[in-house]
C-alpha cells in the first residue's frame, strides 16, 4: 500500500510539474503551442480539432457557423464559418458575378484573419465578390476537385481561381505517403490505363480525429501538457519529412516526385473541364522555393511547370499565375516567422497580382 502511495504521489507531483512547465511555455511562446485546452475556451469557441470535420467526399470541412481561435507568437487569429462551412460571410447574396476561390490553408487564409485575407484583398480592388471555399488541414488537389465538382460548382459563378500550393499540394493525395492513416478522405491511384482513380480507404473512419480514445480526449480537454506533446510530435514529423527528402531545405517547385507532378497535372486538366469557364491557378511558393530559385534553379526544367505553362497557351479559359516570379525586397515580410503561411502583407500582394489578371 505504501508503494502504491508513493507512486501515486510521485505521478501526481510530475503531472504538475508537466502541467506548470507546459503553461509557462504557453505564455511566454518558448515553443510554438497553439492547442488551448477546452476549459479555457471562450463559451462561443470551439477547438482547433473540432473546427474541421471530416465526413464528406472531399475530406476537410468546417463545421457550419462555427467558431476558433488560434493564438501563437506571431499572430492571433479568429476563424468564423458561415451556414455552409465556408471561412466566410454569409453565400446568401450569390449571382453569377461571383468568383469561386479553392485550396488549401492558403485560401482559406491561415493566421490571419478574415479582413487579411487575399479573398478579401481581392474584392476590395476589383469590387468583385469571392466566395472563399479554401481549407487547411492537409487537402491537396484532389481534394480541390472534389469541393467543387461536388459542392462549389452548384454556387453561380463565372470564374474560378484555384491556389496551389507546391509543397504540400504534389503529395497530399498520393496514398504511398498516407499508408495506415484512417482519416475520411480522398486519395488517387494509378489504373491499368495509366488514368488516375479516386478513393477513400475502406478502413478510413469519418471525423477520426473527434473520436479519439477518452483517456487520450480528456487530456486535450483538461491539460495543457497535450499541447506541448502536440508541439514536439510536429517538430518530429517535420525533422522526419527532412531526413525522407535528404536535404534541409525541400523544394515544392523543384524537387517533388515526377509522378506526384503528372498526377496533379492530370486533375487540374479535369479541374479546368469540369469548370469551364475562366480558370486561374496561381502558384503558391514558399521561402524555400524562392531561395532555390534565386540560387539558379531553371523553372523551364521543370515538368509541372511546362505542363501549366503548355495548357495556359492552348486553352483560352485557363492562366496560369506562378507568384514566384514577382518577387519582393525583403521576401521575409511574407510570411508569418513563427509558421510559414502569409502575413497580411502576403495575403496583399498575391491579390494585388491575381487582381490584374481578373480585371
């Protein structure tokens, strides 16, 4: 019975010193913590994981008229959904003037919020109105074409601006890199015809990440140590993702996999039919890409380029704006330091760009 005391005491004294240690980390943002446990949400605040669901054909959603808040050294943000899930004010007054804006954290305007966002940065300097159908939470391309052709396409609109993302967006549906996973959503493989077929996993469960075991939720509820675990599991997958590629610095635009780049190809081309109407992809680089670029690399070389590149002059309802090649002075003052994704200055200069392609 004593042995049995002193270990209880021994745990509870460490799980006080994790919870103390975690906090102080939280505060003063020594590590980059955003999870916030539930107790000490606002009462109109959800969680980060609870804020997207994963049920429909495409994976990654919202949950409608739903609320979060994500706070780290470098940017507070509120993220609001309107009545059909979209990081958005309300679709209610749609028309047929409206564009339809798709991608991943990018679109949906990570870190910043709603007014910062390059959605809104662009109705204010063409007066046109976007309805923002962006999602962050690992979607990729197929993804894309599966919000709109299932959901976005059935909101008038007569342009369609698709954001892609190179560093992400090449292996988010490749299956080889999410073998095991039994997340709701959509992958592609390879047929006998060398065409490419979507599925979802049969083993994949809808909104897994909600249906986590009870020790494991009451832990994310209740204590701030599971965001300091959360922080490091991240870092590690990261450092994992470094040592996979070989180098430090990996590059979207110049060192993804020659089959990730045909498969993406081939459902832009899909994208672009599906639509038929005037299509924009803007591509999306991140430091990284831009320092291999002004280092020399030759965007002429590279496949997924050409491909885009070949499209754009054969089909009049398709451009193609690759960001990369309109640099800035100081490039740092993109992009959010403690995370990667666009400050509100980055959110302004790609619709600064983008604009004078719509008008």
């Amino acid at each position: 019975m004593t042995k049995f005391k002193n270990y209880f005491i021994l745990s509870f004294v460490l799980l006080i010193s994790f919870e103390l240690i975690s906090y102080f980390i939280y505060k003063i943002k020594i590590l980059e913590i955003s999870h916030k446990p539930k107790i000490y949400l606002n009462k109109d605040e959800i969680s980060n994981d609870e804020w997207w669901i994963e049920e429909n054909l495409w994976g990654s959603w919202h949950i409608d008229n739903s609320k979060t808040r994500q706070i780290r050294s470098c940017y507070d943000a509120t993220y609001i959904s309107n009545e059909v899930g979209a990081r958005d004010s309300s679709f209610s007054t749609n028309t047929s003037n409206d564009v339809i804006l798709i991608g991943d954290s990018f679109a949906e305007g990570y870190g910043v919020n709603l007014i910062d966002t390059s959605q809104k940065y662009i109705e204010k300097l063409t007066g046109l109105n976007v309805l923002n159908f962006g999602v962050s939470n690992n979607t990729g391309i197929v993804q894309y074409y599966e919000i709109y052709k299932n959901f976005a396409k059935n909101y008038k609109h007569n342009k369609l601006i698709i954001f892609f993302l190179p560093s992400n967006d090449f292996g988010e549906n490749d299956y080889n890199n999410w073998r095991g996973s039994k997340r709701y959503r959509p992958y592609y493989k390879v047929t006998e015809n060398n065409n490419y077929e979507i599925f979802i996993p049969k083993n994949a469960i809808k909104n897994h990440k909600s249906k986590t075991k009870k020790i494991k939720k009451l832990f994310k509820d209740f204590f701030w140590t599971s965001g300091l675990f959360i922080n490091l599991n991240y870092n590690y997958k990261i450092y994992r993702a470094k040592k996979k590629h070989g180098k430090d610095t990996f590059s979207g635009y110049f060192d993804s996999k020659l089959d990730q780049q045909k498969a993406a190809i081939y459902f832009i081309k899909k994208m672009i039919k599906e639509a038929n109407i005037g299509t924009y992809l803007v591509s999306i680089p991140r430091l990284q890409d831009f320092d291999a670029f002004n280092q020399g690399e030759n965007l002429d070389d590279v496949y997924w380029i050409k491909s885009l590149n070949d499209i754009s002059k054969n089909n009049k309802n398709f451009t193609f704006i690759d960001l990369i090649k309109y640099p800035i002075s100081n490039l740092n003052d993109l992009y959010l330091k403690c995370d990667g994704h666009w400050t509100p200055k980055g959110n302004k200069w790609a619709a600064e760009i983008i604009s004078e392609y719509l008008k």
